[in-house]
C-alpha cells in the first residue's frame, strides 16, 4: 500500500488525491486529506464570492473525491512550524507516510509599499473577501462601511468582486451563505462610489468577460468608464490588433467591446433607461461603480487619523508593454480602501521557500532541498508554481506532481509507514476533525440558516465550527 497525505483541501489538494486514485500503476493507494481548518474545498468555500453559484457548484465534484473509500478527510490539522498547539511539523509528518503533498496555496496578498497603506480604513481585498466568505480567522471583523467612496485598486477578478458586493443589495445576497454579520453591515452600507483603479490601460486588464459584465447587471448600480482615459490605450482604437503586432486575445476584445459600451453612456450620474449600466427607469442610480485606468497609487491619504483618499499618479503607455509616469496627480476621496493586487505564498516553517518567488523550490513537483529531491515531499497548485491561472489549472498541476510520486513509488513503499496516522495524531495532542465532523458542521449551518429564515448559512468562527462538528461524536 501507498500512504499519502495531501496537505490542503482546495481545488489543488483534491484534485491530486483524485489523480492518486485514478492512476493505475499502484493499485492500493490510501489518501489522508489534511487541512488547517475543520471545513474541506479551500478556496472554493472562502475565496469565490457568494454570489457565484455556478462557481460554487465546484464543490460537489470535490466532495465526490472527499467521499471516495480510499481518501480520509483530516481536518483541524496545521502543519508546519513546531510540533503541538494543533500543529504537526513537516518532519514528523513524514513519518506517518510514505509521501506528502503541500497543496498549501498561497494565502497571503502583496503590498502596494506606499505610504499610509497601513492607515485604519485600508485593508487587502484578500481580508475583506475571507470576511464576507466567513472564514475564522477573520469572524466578524468590521470594514468601514460607514463609507461614502471606497476605492479598490486592481483590475483582475478579486477586483471586480469586491466591488461586486460592494455594490449589491443586501436583499440579493440574502440568498447565499453570506454570514449574519456581514449581510447585516452591507445592509447598512454607505459607499454610494466604488472606484477600481489599474495603472495600466483596460488592454492590460485581467478580469475575465463574465465578471466585468456582471457590473453592469446590478440593480439599482451603474458603471462610469471614462472614454478619455479608453482612448490613452492604443490597443483601444484598434481591437483588431496593432499594425506589426499579434492580434489581440479573445477575451481583451471582448473586454474592450463591453467598455466601449459603458463609455458610450457618457460619464453623468444619470443615463437614458436602456443605456449600459442605467439604473431602473433613467433614474439616479443608488450606487456608481466607476472604472479607471491609468493611475498608479503613490499615497493613502489621512484625515483624523483615518483614510480619506488615495493619491495617484497619471501614467501613460511607454510604447513598450508598460507604463511611465507623466508628472500630473489626481486625488480620489475614499473612506474605505481595498487592495487587489495579487497573491503570495507563505513560507511554512520546515520546508524549504524561496522568498522571491513565493513559492517551494521544486522540480516537475519533487521539492528541492539545497538543490536535490527530498525523497518522499512534493507540491502542487499556487505554492508549486505562484497564484496564476483558473481553479481549472490545478488539475493538470497535479497529475505533473503525481506522475512525479508515482514514478518515486517503488522506493518510497519501502519506507516504514504508520499503520493509522491518526491515532498517532491524537497521541500527540491534535483533535482531527473527520467527515463525519464536517458534515455536522454543513448540519448546523442548515439550521441556522432555517433559524434566520434563509438557505444555510455559514458559521464564521472557530469555536462555533469545532463545537458544531463535535456535535458528531455525540
């Protein structure tokens, strides 16, 4: 028998376990599924927002991995770091396997490095999705949304998402999972502007088609593009390419064409019923969402003791992919800040980590120590190789990383492994929290959200998810 623990849940974790159990070469496999929290899926339960469905339904192909015979789901597991406090080091648990897998992601967002960017009132989008996506170590943590303006800088997906709830009804989200805390602040909401701001031009852009037109399908919201700073993109007046250049990508031209849309709509509060991104009836809409381009963030600015606006500076095409400064400034008033500027991955105590590139030195997924395979440790998804591509993308990341371990099998069979993992676990003080536990969890979220009269809604602390799959033992 091949033991394997995949360290991490989402798309990456499970989407190794399953490459692991469709392969053929070894035909007795078992699969341990560890993660830090108590709840599986990753990503797809705390970072796609709630309002995504379709996105969401994800989960029931990972849970149909989860549930196979051959794979345990071992939540409330953190590895890294010293032994002990819920945690288990990398060395130790090399021992309970014959192999293991970090599919840890990467979990932390990149700085802007301007001053003020730690002012009250400015956070990372990352924290203000886990905050609406209810995940624990965030609980009910306020945001301003005592806010009238709130700008988010970053034009890719996470961009237009936050701005997405932002400007959604409450009543909208009423319908998801979204936590009693969050409905409740976004109720009571004040931002009337949402700024996204790129510093570069809408051709470089990395939001997909689907989100970007999705701002224009709120209710009682309207989108305001500014034709003059469409037009500094040189790849704006020529969809169909630039003299001597590649064509441009199917998705840039269909982002263009929807800009081009917005921005025939003019650039005032109010625009003709039927107009892109017109309020209902012609009429004032309830909140703007206002795209901007070609403004790089230099300075959060600060009013008794608060963020009250961000300065940017104007930039312009250089002529050679990127941008250059022009000498001219413009501030943009905001009480609430939000940066989307990427992801990171971070370092986990006792494997190796290249700080440059976010990411665990590796070769086709075998990780490298000083330079040579580790025997018996492998990664997959964003902290094998950085946080690019779609959830999609995992896959084939992992069947690289499994054909590497697959091809390492012989020799790590021979390794000694522990006959049950977790109860050795237990023996060193963790309190694992199994399927069983998870599915008491999904239980007590069901009832919740019957209590509140809603579909189920997620539990967003640490002590009411551990109490709720306890529930299990009983």
């Amino acid at each position: 028998m091949l033991s394997v623990a995949v360290v991490g849940s989402g798309p990456s974790g499970v989407y190794t376990a399953q490459a692991l159990l469709q392969q053929s070469l070894v035909p007795d496999v078992r699969v341990h599924v560890l993660d830090r929290l108590p709840t599986p899926y990753g990503l797809v339960r705390y970072g796609v927002a709630p309002d995504h469905e379709k996105i969401k339904s994800l989960q029931n192909s990972l849970r149909a991995v989860l549930e196979d015979e051959r794979v345990t789901f071992v939540g409330n597991v953190g590895v890294g770091g010293a032994d002990g406090a819920g945690g288990v080091s990398p060395a130790r648990l090399a021992e309970l396997y014959h192999a293991v897998v970090y599919c840890v992601g990467a979990s932390a967002d990149r700085r802007m490095a301007v001053p003020g960017e730690g002012l009250p009132g400015s956070y990372s989008a990352t924290r203000f999705v886990s905050w609406y996506s209810a995940h624990p170590d965030i609980g009910a943590d306020p945001f301003a949304l005592d806010a009238r303006s709130a700008v988010v800088i970053g034009v890719g997906n996470v961009a237009v998402d936050v701005a997405r709830i932002l400007a959604r009804g409450a009543d909208e989200l009423r319908t998801t999972d979204v936590p009693s805390a969050a409905l409740s602040a976004l109720e009571a909401s004040r931002v009337r502007d949402v700024h996204i701001v790129g510093r570069r031009g809408p051709s470089q852009a990395r939001f997909t088609t689907r989100e970007l037109r999705e701002l224009g399908a709120l209710p009682g919201a309207r989108v305001v593009v500014d034709p003059a700073e469409l037009a500094l993109d040189p790849a704006y007046a020529a969809p169909d390419g630039l003299p001597g250049s590649p064509p441009l990508p199917a998705v840039v031209r269909r982002n263009l064409a929807v800009l081009r849309g917005w921005s025939a709509g003019g650039t005032a509060d109010t625009v003709p019923e039927g107009a892109p991104g017109a309020a209902p009836g012609g009429s004032e809409a309830a909140r703007r969402i206002r795209l901007r381009f070609f403004l790089r963030p230099v300075e959060l600015l600060e009013r008794a003791g608060r963020v009250a606006g961000v300065r940017f500076a104007r930039t312009a095409p250089d002529g050679a992919g990127g941008v250059r400064d022009t000498g001219a400034y413009e501030d943009v008033e905001a009480q609430l800040v939000l940066r989307a500027v990427g992801y990171r991955g971070v370092e986990l105590p006792g494997l190796p980590f290249d700080p440059v590139r976010g990411t665990v030195p590796h070769v086709a997924g075998r990780v490298l120590r000083d330079g040579v395979p580790s025997p018996g440790e492998y990664v997959a998804g964003w902290i094998k190789r950085g946080p690019t591509g779609v959830i999609g993308s995992n896959r084939s990341c992992a069947k690289e990383t499994v054909a590497s371990l697959l091809e390492d099998a012989a020799a790590l069979t021979r390794r000694t492994a522990a006959d049950d993992p977790l109860a050795v676990l237990r023996e060193w003080g963790l309190r694992p929290v199994e399927w069983a536990g998870w599915l008491s969890i999904e239980r007590a979220e069901a009832e919740l959200g019957r209590s509140l009269g809603r579909g189920p809604v997620k539990i967003p602390d640490w002590p009411g998810l551990l109490a709720a799959a306890r529930d299990a033992d009983r």
